[in-house]
C-alpha cells in the first residue's frame, strides 16, 4: 500500500510540473488585474 501512495505522489507532482512547463498554472498579473471573466472567456460578469 504505502509503494502504491508513494508512486501515485511522485506521478501527480510529474504530471504537475510537467502541466506548468507546457502552459502553465497562473494567468499574468494584468490578466488577473482585468478581470479572468474577460481575459479568458471574452465575457464580463456584471453589467455596468
């Protein structure tokens, strides 16, 4: 049980960084500071 545990951590952490090299895991801080709901669906959430 505990090789099973061991083994299933050290393949999420791979498929972790391996995710955060290719696309990564943040989005930019003037992404972040605009608003996600427009940067990544093109859409705003409240009407103004």
């Amino acid at each position: 049980m505990l090789t099973t545990v061991i083994w299933s951590a050290i393949v999420a952490f791979a498929a972790y960084k391996l995710v955060d090299l290719l696309i990564g895991l943040r989005v930019t801080e003037e992404e972040e500071r605009e608003g996600l709901d427009i940067s990544s669906h093109g859409e705003t959430a409240y009407n103004r």
